[in-house]
C-alpha cells in the first residue's frame, strides 16, 4: 500500500491567520503596551510638566524616593486593604447571590435581571449615589441608623479618617458582586443536576452537595473572576477620586490614586510614572503567585 502524501498548506492559507490577527494585535500594542513602556521610560526621567523642556535621566532615583515615602507606604497599606476586603465581600455576596437565583421562585427571571443593575451603572453614578447615602446631614444611612437607635448622633462616613475607605469598600463591593454572581450562576448551571439527584439518594445533606459538588464545580470559574476583579479593583481609583478624592488627609490614599494625584495635580509625570510602575510590578508578582497557587489547587 503506498503512503499518501499530504500537500503543503498554500502560503496565502498560513498567513490569512495573522493578517485577521494583526489589527487585533496593533491596536493591543498601541493602546496597552506603548503606553506601559512610554511609563517605564519616562519614570527614569526627572519630568515634571511646568519644565516641558527639561528631560533628565535620573535613572532609579524616583523609585529610590518612593520607597523613602511615607505616603507609599501609606498608600500601599490601604491598597492591601482596599483588595483583602473588597474582592472576598464580592466573591461571598456574589456566590449567596448565585444560589438564591439559581433556585426556582416566582418572578426569577425579573430578579436576575435587576441584580446586574449596579454592574451596569457608570462609577461616576454610583459614587455620587453613595456620597449622598453616606451624608452626614441628610444621608439615608445615618437616617435609618438614628431610627434603629443603633447610633446616637450622624457619623461622618466620608469625613472620618477611620471610617472613609471602609465607606468606599462598601461602596465598591456593591457595585462588584454581580460580577461574581453572574459568572458564578452560569457555573452552577453547567453543573448537572443528576450529580445532586445521585448525592441525595445516597443520603448527602444540603452542605455536603454544597461542599463535594458546587465548590469543586465552580473552582475554574471562581479563579478566572476572582483574578479579574482582583485586576479591577486594584486598579480602581474613580469611585475614590469621586467620594473623597484621597482625603481626608491621606486616609483613603491607594497607590494607583497617589500615581494619579502626582501627575494630575502636582505635575511631576516622573515621579507619578515610578509610582505606577512600582504598583504593576507588585500587582504582577501578586498574580503569578495566585496563578501559581491557584493552578496547583485545581490540578
């Protein structure tokens, strides 16, 4: 019997591939990673914007005042805070939200639709919205709270530095977890009832289905959306900007705010590019470890 030969693939056939990709991959490169080396490069520089004209190379000095800063250190904590706190709250409110929905009740289909209600409104909106809830003078928190006579007086929510970045936690956490709950819904109904069905014939309880099924069955998709909220909200400065703006004092300060501030308000694109840069590379090294840990979890 004689071999059959197969016939080369054409060249036009091989390079259709990346001609379809190509536009995908410039504008990726124009839009993300020009400007990522654009900061790496001009955070080597002394530049502060009213001296357009003067360009130095300093080479590490910016990240070596940055780490003599206290704001950093400052703003690094709350960043910590903002992400230890914020991600979890979505993931669990997101994740009870998903069970809820994913049982059967009258008007369901209403319900699931009116859930990606604060996922869908601008930030802009929702932090204005919030700002109103919290306020001390006339806010519906502070109202509800005085009728309840859980609280004596008003708090200032925003105006407190011990209670402003919880406020705003609070605030991002809402506005996050239909996120996790829809990504979290559609992984529970890809899960097959008949896994539940044979668990329960063999006597299993609520919580052990829940244990044995829904989380082992959820795993990749609470990786994937964890990992992406985690991205999002470390990057997250506009809820901040629009609530409080970084105040008061320093009290609600996260890294990528203070790159902002610095090279929005005091000019200097140098010293605000070394801030951000330090940030990308601590988020990264934070992600390859999740990656890491999380792959070994799932394998």
């Amino acid at each position: 019997m004689t071999a059959t030969t197969i016939p080369p693939v054409p060249l036009s056939r091989r390079v259709l591939p990346l001609v379809m990709l190509s536009p995908a991959v410039l504008v990726t490169l124009a839009i993300v990673f020009l400007p990522m080396a654009q900061a790496v490069w001009m955070s080597l520089h002394d530049y502060v914007l009213f001296r357009p004209k003067s360009f130095d190379f300093v080479g590490l000095k910016n990240f070596a005042t940055a780490l003599k800063d206290p704001v950093f250190w400052i703003s690094l904590r709350h960043t910590v805070l903002w992400i230890a706190i914020t991600v979890p709250a979505q993931m669990l409110l997101g994740l009870a939200t998903a069970l809820l929905l994913n049982q059967e009740f009258p008007w369901r289909g209403l319900a699931r639709a009116l859930v990606i209600i604060p996922w869908a409104l601008p930030s802009v909106v929702i932090a204005l919205m919030w700002v109103w809830i919290y306020d001390a003078n006339y806010g519906v928190l502070n109202e509800f709270l005085l009728r309840m006579d859980l609280i004596s007086t008003s708090i200032p929510w925003l105006a407190n530095p011990d209670t402003a970045l919880y406020a705003i936690i609070l605030t991002l956490t809402w506005q996050g977890f239909p996120f996790f709950a829809v990504m979290i819904l559609a992984g529970l109904q890809a899960i097959p009832r008949s896994y539940y069905e044979a668990a329960a014939i063999d006597g299993a309880s609520k919580w052990q289905q829940f244990r044995n099924i829904t989380l082992p069955g959820l795993a990749g998709v609470l990786m994937t959306a964890t990992l992406l909220r985690l991205i999002w909200v470390a990057n997250s400065i506009d809820v901040i900007f629009v609530m409080t703006g970084g105040g008061p004092g320093y009290s609600t300060y996260t890294l990528p705010l203070y790159a902002f501030i610095n090279a929005r308000t005091g000019l200097d694109y140098g010293y605000g590019s070394a801030l951000a840069v330090c940030f990308t590379l601590l988020l990264l090294g934070f992600v390859i470890l999740y990656l890491r840990r999380a792959g070994r979890n799932i394998g």
